[in-house]
C-alpha cells in the first residue's frame, strides 16, 4: 500500500485539509494498494476559489491559446500512454488492453477535440433591415464536472476539456472508486505547467465532496455522470441555486436483433455491448430483443461465445473479461442475479462469481451471464444491474420489439440490426432513446449530441452542445439607424 494521492488546488499538489484517506482497492485482486485524500468541503472552498483567482486571465486568452494549453496536456498525456493505461487497467480491473485501445486514447481524443473546438466555436447573428442582432457565448466562470467509476479518465476528460476550452476554470471531482488517473492527469498538469487554478481536483467522497461542489454558491454549472439517484439529487439541490446542470445518468439499453440482420458483425458486437468492461458501460446493451424466427440460433450462439469467455487477471492478454469494481459493486450484482431467479429467469450460462487461479483468487468476479424466460416489466428487466449480465426476449413484429425496447424507466441507447433500412428508420424515429446506433455499436463521432432521455439524463454532451453548456449565450440587438 504505496501509492498516495493527492488534490490538484491552485497548480499545487495537497492532502485533505483534515489529513483523512480513503483505501484505493484492485478489484482483480480484492486488495487496497493505495490512499486518496478523503476530501473536505474546504478543500473545495479552496479549489473554488483558486479557481475564481485564474478566470480573469484564462477567460481572457485568445482561443489559440486556451487550445495549445489542453494540446500540451493531451501530448504529454500520449507520451505516457501505457503508464495510464496500467494504472487504469490497475484501479477498475478492466483488462489492460482495453484501457490501452480505448479509455486512454479517447481520454487523448477527448482534449484534442475541445482544443479544437475551442478555436472553432463559434455564436449567431440575426440581420433584420436596420438593425442587427449577434450573440455572444460567454465563459460561466467556475464550474463543477462530476465523473463515474467505468471509464474515469475517459469521462473526466470528456467534460472538463470542453468546460476548458470554452474558457471557464474547473473543479473536477472523480469518483472516490477509481481516483487514479484522475490524479496522474493533475500530475501531469503540474509538470506541465498548466496555470494554476485553471484545473482543479479534488478527490473524494461523492456525498461530501460532490455535495460540497454542487452546493457552493459561487460554481456556475455542474456537469454530471453517473446514476439516476445521485443525478436526481443533484437536480435537486442545484434547482434552489438555478445552477445551470448537464446529467448524464444510467441505462438499461435495449439491442434489437431481426431475422434479417446482417450477420457478418452480429455476433461480435453484441457480445462486446453486452460484456465489454464487464458490462460496466452505461450504453451497453443489457436487454437482447431477438425476432422468435431467429431466437434460438441466436441465444445458443451467443451462450456458447459467452462461455468461451476468458475472466482472469486483466493484465494476462488472454484475458477478456475483468472483475467488477469494487465489493460493493460485486454485492449489489450478486443480488440482482438472485432476484432474477426469484422472478422465473433461466440462468443459461454464469449467474455466478468466478475464482482465478494465483494472484486474482480473492478479486470481484462474476462470470458472463444470459437469462432467458422475463417478462419485459420484472425488476431485472426494468433496473439497471450495471454488470456482465444480459437477458433474452423474444418478439415477433417492429411493434412488439419497439414496445419491448421502450418498456423501461430509461432512455439512454439502443442499437438494431436489421437489413431492412426503412424499418431501421422508422424504429429510429420512435425508439425512446438519446443515441440510435444501426447495424453497430458505440460507434461514436465526438461531433454528435450525446445524452440520454427519460431516466437517463438531461441536456446533450458532445461537440457544439458541450461548448454550449460551458457558456451564457447573450444577445446584443444594436439599431443601425
Ligand atoms: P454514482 O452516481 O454513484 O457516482 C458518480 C459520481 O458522483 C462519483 O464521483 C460520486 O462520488 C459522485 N457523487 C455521489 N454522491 C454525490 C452527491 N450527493 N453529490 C455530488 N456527487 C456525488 O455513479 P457510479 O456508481 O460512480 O457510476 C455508475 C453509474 O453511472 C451507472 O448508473 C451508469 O449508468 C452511469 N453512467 C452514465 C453514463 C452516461 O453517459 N449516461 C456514463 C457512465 C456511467
């Protein structure tokens, strides 16, 4: 247990102001390996204020200036790529190449892209004979983004770089589960020599550090992912301030799989929508809707690739599926599984915990696990579990798989596969959901507005809408007679 961690206020590395810590655990191995300041709400007064100190001058600089600052870091953070990727691959027991392929090179694309956007943004204008309106998109000030265990740099990146770019100063608080990289970055941006105050981290528990962002009186905005609870909660509290928020909240996203599906990538991607992280993806596909005519080609096909599925020590490139976050987390799936029992489901493969051999004996496993025989409003198919756990239902027509895929609380994503364009259209248009993704999955243009409805948030993250949110649009109407 070596490791310490540490805030990121006003450019300097800082314990909790009431020398607290936090165990740092390794899901694969059950064990604690680290400390992380057990944040205090002074700790986020200072950061607040560190950061209120640095907007004159960081508001101030031209865009191309704001964009090389978020590019160094993004460089210095390639050059350490596999570092982080260990690190990230380490704290949540996602296998290592997966946090090497993707959670870091997209935290990388992440600050490229709102260092780009930086420079190209752009605000309105509305002519009318003699007189002339334009807008102004002005930075907030400082603003709070609050991020998730599941993809920590990935999702700390994406919304402090575009909060940056737009030219407000941030405090950033990663989730006390995974604080890791989060930490590495601040690091980073020390050594950098990030201007101090722009950037700000501060580690700790949600429900005293996060509550203490969200409640100060002087943050302009909160950014939000994670889940609906915490979500609602926080709409709550920044309601009595007006604060401006972005939630970003859970799923239970349907994959409807027709006859007619085009088969070449079928199999492999649902597979990876419905495991990838160990299901640990707020857009992963949990609820598998199959057309009956193709039912059980697909479930047994889909079983046998589950089983064949390889958990084990995410450092071992044999290995494709990693433990699940913490105990907690592991608990809380445990009994999503028994409940399923308990409500009819038939557990065709998993529906239990995995032991490795060696160093990861002791680590939070459960095995890739397909149910079939639930009905579409039962608990298992209607709340997120947020594990390595899919169930089947079978349909017959468009209406009857639309009506399946729209039966939950939530409205994040869903993906149908379908040779027919016109139904992938027509579903499209009426599926309940933030982001449709067609023959495909997590297939992301950073471009597009991304977000959930119903349960699953409010407001859009991505491209111009993020930019957006980072600012105050204010109209100037001027009379040119
Ligand atoms: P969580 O809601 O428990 O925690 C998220 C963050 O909020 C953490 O940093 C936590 O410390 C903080 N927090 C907790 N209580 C708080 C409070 N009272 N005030 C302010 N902050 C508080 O979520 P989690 O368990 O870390 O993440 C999993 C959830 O995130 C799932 O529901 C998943 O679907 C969701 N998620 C959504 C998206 C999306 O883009 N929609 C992406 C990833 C994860």
């Amino acid at each position: 247990m070596d490791l310490r961690l540490s805030h990121l206020i006003d450019g300097q590395a800082r314990s909790a102001g009431n020398g607290a810590w936090l165990d740092v655990f390794e899901p694969a191995t059950g064990q604690a390996y680290g400390h992380c300041p057990d944040g205090t709400a002074d700790d986020v007064a200072a950061a607040v204020s560190a950061a209120e100190r640095a907007f004159p001058a960081w508001s101030a600089l031209p865009a191309a200036d704001r964009a090389a600052w978020i590019e160094r870091l993004a460089d210095a953070l390639e050059a350490r790529v596999d570092a982080f990727a260990a690190a990230e691959s380490r704290d949540v027991g996602k296998p290592l190449a997966l946090a090497r392929n993707l959670d870091i090179p997209r935290a990388v694309a992440n600050l490229r892209f709102f260092a780009a956007a930086a420079t190209q943004f752009a605000s309105e204008s509305h002519g009318a004979p003699g007189i002339v309106n334009y807008t102004l998109r002005q930075p907030l000030g400082v603003v709070g983004v609050i991020s998730p265990w599941n993809l920590p740099l990935y999702l700390f990146t994406w919304k402090f770089a575009p909060a940056l770019a737009a030219g407000n100063c941030v405090v950033g608080k990663p989730s006390e589960v995974t604080p890791v990289t989060a930490w590495m970055l601040g690091e980073l941006a020390r050594e950098i020599g990030f201007p101090p105050g722009v950037f700000n981290i501060v580690q700790g528990r949600g429900a005293v550090v996060g509550q203490a962002l969200v409640d100060h009186p002087r943050v302009k905005a909160i950014s939000f992912t994670g889940s609906t609870a915490v979500g609602v909660r926080i709409a709550e509290s920044c309601a009595r301030s007006l604060k401006k928020t972005s939630l970003e909240l859970g799923g239970k996203n349907a994959t409807l799989v027709f006859a007619d599906a085009p088969r070449a990538k079928l199999l492999d991607t649902v597979l990876r929508s419905a495991f990838l992280n160990s299901g640990q993806i707020c857009l992963c596909g949990s609820r598998l809707l199959v057309q009956r005519e193709y039912y059980e080609a697909f479930r047994d096909a889909l079983v046998a690739r589950a089983k064949a599925m390889v958990a084990g020590d995410p450092t071992d490139p044999a290995t494709n599926l990693g433990p699940v976050v913490s105990k907690a987390h592991f608990d809380k799936v445990m009994a999503c599984l028994a409940l399923a029992r308990e409500e009819g489901g038939r557990v065709l493969c998993g529906g239990e915990a995995v032991q490795p051999e060696g160093r990861c004996r002791d680590g939070w496993f459960i095995a890739p696990t397909v149910i079939e025989g639930l009905g579409p409003s039962c608990r298992t198919n209607t709340e997120e579990i947020f594990g390595p756990v899919v169930t089947l239902q079978a349909f017959d027509t468009d209406e009857e798989a639309l009506a399946l895929a729209n039966a939950t609380p939530y409205g994040l994503s869903a993906s149908v596969w379908t040779a027919d364009l016109s139904r992938a259209h027509r579903l499209a248009e009426r599926l309940e959901a933030g982001v449709v993704w067609v023959n495909t999955w997590m297939n992301r243009d950073l471009r597009t507005p991304f977000g959930g409805v119903k349960q699953s948030g409010l407001g859009r993250e991505g491209g111009w809408e993020a930019m957006r949110f980072f600012t105050e649009a204010k109209n100037v109407t001027i009379d040119l007679g």
